[in-house]
C-alpha cells in the first residue's frame, strides 16, 4: 500500500482509538458531495440524473464543515458531480486542511489549469483525477473526445507545482486483463502519480448505460488475470493488500458501508454512495436507523454485482488491523 507514512500513522492511531472506545461503527472517509453538477456527462455515472432546481445547487462552506465535524472522519473524499464547478471549493479545501483532514478532491480535470492558482500544495490534499483507460477508452467512457489529453496534461501541471495527485480508474466488462494494466502501467511508470484507485464499475440505478457493469465473477477474473506475475506490487496502488485479495477472489468480506457514509445537498445518504434508500438528518441517525444487516451481496439483490471500494475496502482495512500477520503483509506492501 503506497499510502503516506504520516497518512498510515494516523489512520493506524484512529482505528486504534475506535478500538479502545468499543466502538463498533464509526466513518473511516467522509463522501462529500457539495454538489451534483458536471461538466461532463458520462454515460456509467448516475449522480448527475438529477433534477434541474438540484443540479443549480452548492453546499454552503459552513454546512459542508459541520457534516465533517459531526462525522468525525480522518478522511474527506471531496466528489460531485464536479466540485472544481463549485465557487468556493477552494476555501472549503483550505479549512479541512486547516483542520489536519486528508483531503482528496475528486475530478475530471478538465477545469483544474482554471482553478489551479485557487490551490495549495500540503501533505494532507490531493487531487484525484479520474482516468477510466488510455485515450481511446478513457473519451469514449466520459463520452466526449480530447478529456484524456486535457486531464493528462493537468496532471503534469499539478505534479510540476508539486501537489499529491492520485487517480481513480473505473473499469467495465469491455476491459480486458490487458487494457487494466497498460492504463496502470501508464499511470504509475509514464505519468507518475503517486497512487491509483481501482473501482469495479457499480451499476447506478439511473445511469444512462446499464450494459457494461462488471459482475462478481467477471470482476475477480478480470483482477486475477491483470494482477499475475507480481505486477499488483510493483504499481502504487491506494489499497490495502485484503482488498486486492478482494477483487482477485481470493477472500470475501462482508460489506460495511457505514464506514465510508456519504453526505451530499439530500443529506446523509442511505445506505451508500452508490445506493439512495433516502437519507438522515445527521450521522447518528443514519447509523442508527440503517438496517445495515439487510445490505450487502446475498442480502439486497442491487448488491449481487457490487465490490466497490466504499463497502468493502472498509472490511478490508478493519480485517488488516485485527490481525499482525495483515499489518506487516501491509507495510511492505
């Protein structure tokens, strides 16, 4: 895991303290969502399949850092929707950073050279930019050309100014084994980010395209196959080693999606950021009026295909924790 020493410590030391507390639930990173517009309209998202009067909507700085400071989250995943379309995300960014938060503000880049000067290189921020596959694949999946050179090129430009940059690349059932390791070979050997997020693609209710969401069986077999030949160590990828024994199915984990809640411009969405069975007026509500029992693969048929990182990385980090043998794998990995 390529994660920071000074983000690993403070995770360890967090987990540590829920521990000792007895806590039982409690968030491991908040989803944010400011807002639900964007400049893009890729055809696997369903976040922007919102109403007009709702999609004109932005999260007051002041209700964004109360959410976070009722939460309690080590961890803030800024995502939308676009948030760098969001007039003030810049000082939002700057408070949770002032707060010591880890910050990951997720984007397409298109608007990054705009706003970039707005920004602050720290070790607690990131920009996490999606990349979906090389330029082909990647304009195809947000449905419009020139994306891929225009984030590629804001990549160079925050790295040469010398921020964080990590990704985030959704994979579908029109990948292979060898289109998931030329995109993770580009980015971690050509464009040298400094870690990569894998998502097997979720099938959003009201996305447009409902025809090329990777099943279980689909994904582990994509992930097997890509992985082989020690190629998952060498990449620099943002995930603990349970969680990549996860998607090559060489263990299985219950899904605990209270760990990574999501608050957006409806509240604290339930149960997920992928699912919405309404939503709760504060944190402690959404735990504790979820029948989180009643969710997860074998239990909520929306589930069946679903091992997405907010439900199962979470089990995956907790597992790693519980056991010595998992600590040490995840140092050296």
């Amino acid at each position: 895991m390529s994660m920071p020493l000074r983000q690993s410590l403070r995770i360890a030391s967090y987990l540590m303290e829920q521990k000792m507390r007895g806590r039982k639930q409690f968030p491991l990173l908040l989803e944010l969502e400011p807002l639900f517009a964007c400049n893009l309209k890729c055809a696997g998202c369903g976040k922007i399949q919102q109403p007009a009067n709702l999609l004109k909507r932005r999260m007051p700085v002041e209700q964004a850092l109360a959410a976070v400071a009722e939460c309690g989250a080590p961890m803030i995943s800024i995502a939308g929707g676009e948030p760098l379309m969001h007039p003030e995300i810049h000082t939002l960014v700057a408070e949770l950073v002032r707060r010591k938060k880890y910050v990951f503000l997720c984007t397409n880049a298109v608007l990054l050279p705009k706003h970039i000067d707005k920004f602050r290189p720290s070790p607690y921020f990131a920009f996490t930019v999606h990349i979906d596959g090389l330029r082909e694949r990647h304009d195809a999946a947000v449905c419009k050309d020139g994306v891929f050179d225009a984030a590629v090129a804001a990549v160079r430009e925050a790295k040469g100014r010398g921020f964080r940059v990590t990704t985030n690349t959704t994979f579908f059932n029109t990948d292979t084994p060898q289109t998931v390791i030329e995109v993770l070979d580009y980015l971690n050997d050509d464009l040298g980010v400094d870690e990569m997020m894998l998502s097997p693609a979720y099938a959003y209710e009201r996305a447009p395209d409902q025809e090329h969401f990777l099943g279980v069986t689909e994904t582990r077999e994509l992930f097997r196959k890509a992985f082989a030949g020690g190629r998952r160590r060498r990449w620099r990828l943002n995930h603990s080693p349970l969680f990549l024994d996860f998607l090559e199915g060489r263990v299985d984990f219950p899904c605990t999606a209270w760990a990574i809640p999501s608050y957006s411009l409806l509240g604290w969405q339930r149960p997920c950021y992928l699912m919405a069975d309404g939503y709760a007026a504060s944190y402690r509500e959404l735990l504790d009026s979820t029948d989180w029992d009643s969710y997860g693969r074998g239990r909520d048929a929306r589930c069946a295909n679903c091992m997405a990182h907010c439900g199962y990385e979470p089990t995956a980090v907790l597992a790693t924790m519980s056991s010595l043998r998992q600590s040490l794998r995840a140092m050296r990995n």
